[in-house]
C-alpha cells in the first residue's frame, strides 16, 4: 500500500474509530485495514490506535498525528479533484487565443453555446493578431486564419477554407482597375503582424499576376485595412467574411471579382499533446460544428 492511501486509512480509522466501517467506505477487508496501520505504526515506532473487543481509541500520539496531517492530506485531496476534473469533457479551465475581429464577431456565440453544454467549464480569452506561442504562453489551443501551416513541433486542426477578395472604397479609381498590373505597390494595403511588406499571388485560372503590396501602408489589422481602404487610401485583400458587412452597407466593394489569391484556413492549434484532453476535444467538436453556420451568415 503506498503512503497516501495508508494515511488516508489512518484518518478515516481515527475519524469513524471503527475499522469494519473504514473497511465499507474504502472497499478494503478489515484485515487490510488493520494491516494498513499495523505498518504505519511500526513505520513511525509508534502506537497509534488502542484496540479493544469493543472499540478502538486514538492514542495521545495519534490524535496529535492525526491533527497535524490532516490539512495536508486535505491539500492533496483538493488537489487530486481539481487534477480529475481537468481531465473531464465538462469540467476545467480553457485558456484560448484567437484573432482580433474573429474574436470579437464569431467567437462570443460559440462560447455561449458551449458554456450552456457545459457550465462548469471556465474560459480565459486572448484576442491578437499573429500566431502566438502556445506552449510558451500557456494557452489550450488557439484559432488562427492563416495559410496552410508548416509548423511541426504543434498538433494544426484544420476546420474551414476563408475566401480571400479584393476590397477598395466605391467611386475610387481602384474600382476601374482591371487588371492586377495596374495596381502599384502603393495602392495596396499590406496585411503584417510586423508590419512588413506581402507579396500578393493572384490568379484568374488561366494567369497568375504577383505584386508587392505595403510600400505605403501595412498593418497588423483586417479592421484597420479595412477602413483604410473604406476611405479611399488603397486596396485590400481580406477574408471575405470579414467584409462582408461592409460590403453590405455599401462602404466597400469588391474589386476584380475574376482574380483570386490563394485560399487560407481556419484552423486550431494545440500544444503537442498525446492526445487532446477531453474538454479541449469537446470545444474542438463544438466549434468545428458551430463554424459553417456563421461562414454562411457572412456570404
């Protein structure tokens, strides 16, 4: 018997004072329960328990023991509850990072929904654009919008291809544009976590046409991108879900319908683990079906 359980006899044995009912309670034999603190006792050098045909007593020794490792042994009980609980499909903490706009627009129903599966599951929500480090930054998982990944040291889960347009501010000449060629390196607006130039790949199916965008202006923001081009600075390449409110309201519009980049996904990430935990394998489940219902709401 390991010490852990062998003190968690002696405690229950010095609280209930009746090695039978210990014996109930902790689906031993009552022989291994007086086995359990016959070997305690001779570990220590001292008497513990006195035993009669009618009851059994602590001694002065072993009440004091009794006393002294009980808030530990308390300590590690919580401990081990809190430890199994993770381990659960509906208990535990999920710490997430996701993209800015993402995060804001698509990410609170899902939650909710979850939370109502799930009450007992807490959430520590990260908004930023950019890949993180996950393992470094302590998170479960992370969604990101990205081109297919190459990274091999994390577990990628893809969910979802993102359409990518080209959007520029109505009336604008941009609009009258129709070929990429005519658009310089000034007129389009770079999207860079560090704020870099992008290299644009556009294709028509027949062709395909590269420019370098962000000579003028590059940030680390669909949002800001996004009204940059809604005031008439340039042109944008974004997810088609992200603009598609302002394509609705008429803020923007899309440019040069028959050229296409490349298509990026929406995926989750993990730390390398053995296998994903059950509570971030359950979110994983119910946000992938959660997924097509808002890509459709943003066509």
């Amino acid at each position: 018997m390991n010490d852990y359980r062998a003190l968690r006899t002696f405690l229950m044995a010095a609280e209930k004072r009746n090695f039978a009912q210990v014996a109930r309670e902790l689906d031993m034999t009552p022989a291994a329960v007086t086995r359990a603190i016959a070997a305690l006792e001779n570990e220590l050098g001292v008497q513990l328990f006195v035993r009669t045909t009618r009851q059994v007593s602590l001694t002065t020794d072993g009440a004091i023991y009794a006393a002294q490792i009980k808030p530990a042994m308390e300590a590690l009980e919580n401990a081990r509850a809190d430890l199994m609980n993770t381990h659960k499909a509906d208990h535990g903490r999920l710490r997430i990072s996701a993209p800015t706009w993402f995060g804001q627009q698509a990410l609170p129903p899902i939650l909710a929904g979850f939370k109502e599966l799930y009450p007992k599951i807490s959430f520590e929500i990260s908004l930023a654009d950019g890949l993180v480090n996950i393992i470094d930054d302590d998170y479960d998982l992370a969604i990101r919008i990205s081109a297919a990944p190459s990274d091999k040291f994390t577990i990628w889960r893809k969910i979802s291809m993102v359409r990518r347009i080209l959007v520029a501010a109505p009336g604008s000449r941009f609009t009258e544009v129709k070929h990429p060629s005519q658009l310089t390196p000034d007129d389009c607006l770079a999207y860079s976590g560090e704020s870099r130039r992008e290299n644009w790949v556009l294709s028509d199916g027949s062709g395909s046409a590269n420019i370098s965008a962000g000579r003028a202006f590059s940030a680390n923001s669909g949002e800001v991108l996004a009204s940059m081009a809604a005031d008439g600075v340039g042109v944008a390449m974004l997810p088609k879900f992200h603009v598609a409110e302002h394509l609705r309201t008429g803020r923007l519009v899309h440019i040069l319908k028959n050229w296409s980049p490349p298509d990026l996904w929406l995926t989750l990430y993990y730390p390398p683990y053995q296998s994903l935990p059950p509570r971030i394998a359950s979110f994983s489940k119910f946000f992938e079906q959660q997924v097509p219902a808002f890509m459709t709401t943003m066509e």
